[in-house]
C-alpha cells in the first residue's frame, strides 16, 4: 500500500512539472510574439498589421493628419513625409512602394506639390485608388504660379495655408473614405463635419492674431513662395527669393532683388521655412544689411511640413496657428 502512495505521489509530480513545463514554453512564446509585434511597431510607425479597417498612405505630415482626423479608429495610415522634410523633392524609397501597393488607397495632395513622387504616384493610380484631394478645389480659387514656373506646375500647390481652401480637402478626403468603406460612411461624415469646424475656427483665430500687426508691418518674406494663399486669405504682402517650387533655385538675381526691396521698404524681418534650408535666406539678409538694412530674423514657420509629431504644431491646425504667432511676434 506504501508502495503504491509513493508510485501515485511520483506520477503527480511527474504531471505537474509537465503542466509546468508546456506553461512555461507557452509564457515564452506569447513573450516573443509581443516583443516581436513590439519591434515591428518600432520599425513601422503608425502602421498596425492587426488593424481590420482602411490602410491608407499619405504623403506630408499635415495631410496625414487631416485624414486621421476624419477616418478616426476606422483608419491606419502610413505617412511617407515626417517633419522638415520637403515634399517636391521627396522620391519614393522602395519601402515606399510597398507600402503604397499593399494600401487600400493612396491620399496625396497634389496640384504638383509632390513633384519629384508626382509619376510614382500616377503609376501606382493604374492599380488602386489614389486621391488628389487638392484637386477638389474649385479652379477659379487657386493661384496661378510665378513667372519662372515649371510648366506642370499650372497652379500653385500650397492650398493649406487658406483654411477656407482646405476644407474643399477635407470634403474631398471625406467622400472618398465614406466611398471606400460605406460600412462607417456615417462616422466619416461626422467626424469630416467636425473637423471642418475646428478649420474655420481656426482661420477665425488666425485673423484676430493678424490684425494685431500694423498694417504697415504686414510684410512676409521667405525663401520660397509658400504663403500667396496666407497672404491672400489675411491681408499680408508676400516676397519669396525662390518660387513656389524648391525645384528651382535661386539665382544671384534673385538674391539683389529681394535685398534691395528690403533695404528700400524697411521691411522689420524675414522668416525661415522649417523644410527649406537657410542659406539663401541668409544670402539675402547679408546683401540687405550691405545696403543698410537692419533686418533681422523673426522666427521659423512651417512651410512644406507641419512640426513635430506629438506637439500642436506637429498637426494641421496648430502649425498654421504657430505660425500666426510667429508672425506677430516678429513683425509687430
């Protein structure tokens, strides 16, 4: 009887550390699942391979968060374009392509403004849906471009800097997913509605911080011709070395006709574009100072790209904000 007590206590034993033996290995396994997920998250940012909903690409940073925004927990997106980078010199890597060729649509802004990505995107257009939501804008609003342009560029691209434009994007980003996914067309809709006041809200407060620069102060002058739209929309003069293209850059005498409008105008301050580098800028502000200008450096604006991620400039409405202030800082 002591025999078989001591053969039936071994065999539980010999159970429970198989018991614990396979629970160990499955602990481990689920372990490196997470951790590999982890480091998969890591390498692709913004981009879940368990997400059930749209999988989108966006090309620059403020779209992109235009169409989250408007998609909310229906949608993932992968951004192409992150902060400082300058979308028409922007070419697809081959990740890039992937991305774009396993997407359920492919959002751009287009009007030429992702010139050098300008026939990926066309030829990724044959196969899936692409959407040019700037093109949305009725004709008769958008500028034409400067003398000097590239003949694709038949309008000016940089529709963000009027609220009251980009609101024809954020409609048209709006039908497309309600288009795409009618399942939650609903939610679209609403959170497109919502969005869309936050815009105009916006371009409300943009205004009243406008007005508290002197008329005569009203003077922007950048690297390249980026802000025709926000000088349009708030009363502001515009003068840029460059066009509206960073393709094209700026000749000498581009540089001594910036400087001597500067020196003869008494223009307070220049600002530098966040996705343009300064050197010609500073070209400029050299020659204008030879001239006896006292120019001087107001702050740096969001041009071609929205600021860092996880801060208010790092979104549509906060970089056009930001750049408001910075306006009136250094100008008033």
């Amino acid at each position: 009887m002591d025999t078989e007590r001591i053969r039936d206590t071994a065999r539980r034993r010999r159970h429970a550390r198989r018991r614990d033996a396979r629970l160990l290995v499955a602990l481990a396994a689920v372990f490196v699942l997470a951790l590999s997920g982890a480091v998969g998250y890591a390498m692709q940012p913004g981009a879940d391979p368990a997400h059930e909903g749209l999988r989108l690409v966006t090309t620059t940073n403020f779209l992109d968060d235009t169409v989250r925004r408007i998609g909310g927990e229906h949608v993932e997106t992968v951004r192409l374009m992150g902060p400082g980078v300058d979308p028409h010199l922007y070419q697809a890597k081959a990740s890039d392509l992937t991305e774009m060729r396993e997407a359920d649509a492919v959002i751009a802004v287009g009007l030429y403004l992702e010139g050098s990505l300008q026939q990926t995107l066309d030829e990724i257009a044959r196969t899936k849906p692409v959407l040019f939501a700037g093109e949305a804008i009725p004709e008769e609003k958008l500028l034409s471009p400067p003398a000097g342009a590239a003949p694709e560029e038949e309008h000016d691209p940089h529709v963000w800097f009027d609220p009251h434009l980009w609101v024809y994007v954020v409609d048209s980003v709006t039908d497309e997913l309600a288009k795409l996914d009618p399942e939650h067309a609903a939610d679209y809709r609403r959170n497109g509605a919502a969005y869309r006041a936050d815009v105009l809200a916006m371009a409300a407060e943009v205004r009243a911080l406008i007005e508290r620069i002197p008329p005569a102060h009203r003077q922007l002058v950048t690297s390249h011709d980026a802000f025709r739209y926000f000088g349009r929309a708030f009363g502001m003069e515009v003068v840029a070395i460059q066009g509206i293209s960073t393709q094209q850059e700026a000749t000498t005498a581009d540089v001594s006709r910036v400087a001597a409008g500067i020196a003869a105008s008494g223009v307070r301050s220049v600002f530098v574009e966040s996705s343009v580098p300064r050197q010609t800028l500073e070209s400029v502000l050299a020659a204008a100072r030879r001239q006896g200008s006292d120019i001087r450096i107001g702050g740096e604006l969001f041009s071609d790209a929205a600021g860092d991620d996880g801060t208010p400039e790092g979104t549509y409405l906060g970089m056009v904000r930001a750049n408001a202030e910075t306006l009136v800082e250094g100008l008033r």
